[in-house]
C-alpha cells in the first residue's frame, strides 16, 4: 500500500531528525537562529534537532497539502505510515483518525 500523501501527518507530529540529518544542515530546525550545536545529545535535550513548524503547527515543508521535499523527507517521516498495523504507531494513527473525524463533522455544518 502506497501513502496518499493526504498531509494530515505533517500537520500533526513533530519531525525528529536523526544526528545525520541534523547535521547535515540540510533541514530547516527550530532554534537554528541560534546557530547548530555539535552536540546532537543537548540538540535532542532542547528540541532543536526537530523541523521548524508554520504558524498552524504543520511541518514547515508541507505545501499546499503536500511534503515539498518527498523525495528528500527524513528518515521519520519514512518510518511512519498511517495504514500501519505496527502498534507502535497505533498513538499516531488514532490522533490521525480523530482529526479526520473532527474535519469531517465541521464541513458538515
Ligand atoms: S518533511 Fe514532508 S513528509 Fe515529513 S512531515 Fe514535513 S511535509 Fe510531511
């Protein structure tokens, strides 16, 4: 099963970079004003190893719906996939599936 690209994902979870990708400078971080620290242990501690947010808290390569950088996504946003039956994103899937509820019932009104 291939991913429909529908975005919610991206809307609602924080991307964590992996060391390489922090590192690598490639990728718009939160708190990169203040420079990219060495240590990848303290960029966890304070959160600056994870992807810059927009206003509305989507991932800041999300673009008119869609990742912007699909080819070039860090390794999280590979790992994760909502038709998983992988308990481990069991949290992740049931968030998905409320806000498309939630979506669902206000454009009904
Ligand atoms: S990098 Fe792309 S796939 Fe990953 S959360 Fe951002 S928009 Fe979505």
């Amino acid at each position: 099963m291939k991913c429909s690209q529908c975005g919610v994902c991206c809307k609602l979870f924080l991307i964590n970079l992996t060391e390489k990708e922090y590192k690598s400078g490639k990728y718009k971080t939160q708190f990169e004003e203040f420079g990219l620290t060495e240590d990848f242990q303290e960029a966890e501690m304070c959160g600056a190893n994870i992807i810059t947010q927009q206003k509305d808290g989507s991932c800041y390569y999300l673009m008119d719906g869609k990742c912007s950088i699909h080819n070039k996504r860090p390794e999280a946003c590979r790992a994760f996939f909502c038709k998983s039956d992988n308990p481990k994103f069991k949290e992740m899937i049931d968030r998905m599936n409320k806000y498309r509820q939630k979506q669902q019932s206000s454009s009904h009104i």
